[in-house]
C-alpha cells in the first residue's frame, strides 16, 4: 500500500511539473515594432518564423511579441531608438538625409534574374566589411540587411512610353528611386507604402515606383493594374531590422549572439517578401 501511494505521488508530481514547463512564460519578451498589412510577407512570414528560431535558439528564454501601428514607417527606428518598441524593421529611404551608404545596392543594375535573396547576403557582407565604418545606425544595433524585389513603375492607366508619364506626379518611397524618377522626367511625390492605395484611389498619384509584390501585399492591383516592367528593375529598395541596444545587452551573451544568427538567417532567406 504504501509503495503504490509513494508511486501516485511521483506521477502526480511529474505531471505537475511537465504541466509548469510547458507553460513557462519566456524570461524576456521582445517587442516587435511593425507596419504593413498582416498579410505582407515579413508579419505574414519572417516575424512568425524568427519568433520560433529565437525561442529554440535560445531555450525558450526569450520570446516575441508583435505590435502594429507604434508609429509611422518613417519614423520606426525612432521607436526603437527611443526604447518604445525593442525591435522593428525600416526603410532607409524614409530617413534619406541620414542614410546616404545605404544607397549603394539601390542602384539600378538592370541586370535580370538575380534573386533579392543574393543581393542581401551580398550587402551584408559589403555592410559588414565596409559600410557600416560609416556609423549611419548609430544607436541601434542592425541585425540584418536586405533589399526588395526589382522596383517597377506601377500605374493607374496603361503606359505606352516613358514619355507618356512625363510630368505625371508618382509616389516614391525616398532613397536612389527619388533620383530615378526625376531623371525620368516625372513628379516625385514622397510618400509612405502605408499610404500608397489611398493616394491612387484618390487621384493624388497616377501611380507608384514599387516591387510588383505590393500589388497583393498592399493591395495596389485594387487602383493600379498596370505594371511597366523594366528588367532587373528602376532600382531595389534597402531595408534593415535594427534592435534596442538597451535590450540586445540586456540579454546574456548566449541569447545576444543567438538573436543575431538567427535575425540574419531569417531574413535573407525571405527577402523576396520584403517591400
């Protein structure tokens, strides 16, 4: 009698300790600062998937969660910078005056069928080796780097000629596309990607410098069914996820160092869904 009471004790006990480890809260929780749809591929795809890399990484210690809307896209690494978010992904092209080094894979190449996913293990070895000597993330930590798909131009109405859109106000997103545009003879108009499918509908824009994946993305095959396909691209747009550094340094030096690797692995290996 007495072994079989001292047996259900020990299965009781068991069962209420695996029962406390599979609901133990991670020691640290990441907050992601994002912007875009649900559905765009980095809140669709790459948050999801680094917030699994990071908790196996790191035993479960350390856990993710994402928050819409903190902010503007502009203004996200301000967020970051500020502590108001640990983690968000931004744009260079909203900060242009600031980010001038990061212009360089922006540069049209008009070179068809190199993949954005081999670009940015590119530009972030060219990063790591010499452009980030120049200190333009100074205060956050960047965790990786990428670029989008070939930028097109995007258009309410069919595009014949360049010469049609001549004169024509399109929306673009800041950085080397800026100066594209006026090369092109067109009315750079700045505006956020957030703000695109309003601007379109409303006659604000004719239409839009863009990766074709923003016309599901962010809806813009809704206002703007027509595409002008250049190959390789009118440009690629660089983008970078960036981490508080009061909270990288917060974690141990086991953590810190499986965040990056996982950050980085992630995604470059789902660039294609950034922009």
């Amino acid at each position: 009698m007495q072994v079989k009471k001292v047996a259900t004790i020990t299965a009781t006990a068991l069962l209420a300790l695996s029962a406390f480890s599979v609901q133990a809260a991670p020691e640290k929780i990441i907050k992601i600062s994002t912007w875009g749809s649900p559905n765009h591929g980095i809140n669709k795809v790459v948050w999801p998937t680094w917030g699994e890399w990071v908790e196996e990484a790191t035993d479960g210690r350390v856990g993710i969660k994402i928050e819409y809307d903190l902010a503007p896209p502009q203004t996200q690494i301000d967020v970051v910078t500020d502590g108001i978010g640990d983690v968000t992904w931004i744009f260079h092209g909203h900060k242009a005056g600031r980010f001038q080094l990061t212009q360089l894979p922006e540069i049209p190449t008009f070179a068809d069928g190199t993949s954005s996913e081999l670009m940015s293990q590119a530009y972030w070895r060219t990063y790591d080796k010499y452009l980030k000597k120049g200190r333009e993330h100074r205060g956050v930590e960047v965790l990786a780097l990428s670029v989008h798909g070939p930028g097109q131009l995007i258009t309410k109405n069919p595009v014949g000629s360049l010469e049609e859109i001549q004169g024509k106000k399109i929306r673009v997103g800041g950085g080397v596309i800026s100066s594209v545009a006026k090369d092109m003879k067109v009315t750079p108009v700045f505006i956020p990607t957030t703000k695109v499918y309003e601007s379109i509908s409303q006659g604000v824009v004719e239409g839009a410098y863009q990766p074709v994946e923003a016309l599901s993305s962010f809806r813009l095959a809704e206002v703007a069914d027509n595409t002008l396909v250049i190959p390789g691209g009118l440009y690629r747009g660089s983008f970078a996820i960036v981490m508080n550094l009061d909270t990288l340094h917060s974690l141990s030096k086991e953590d810190q160092e499986a965040i990056k690797r996982s950050q980085e692995s992630s995604y470059l290996a789902y660039s294609e869904d950034v922009g």
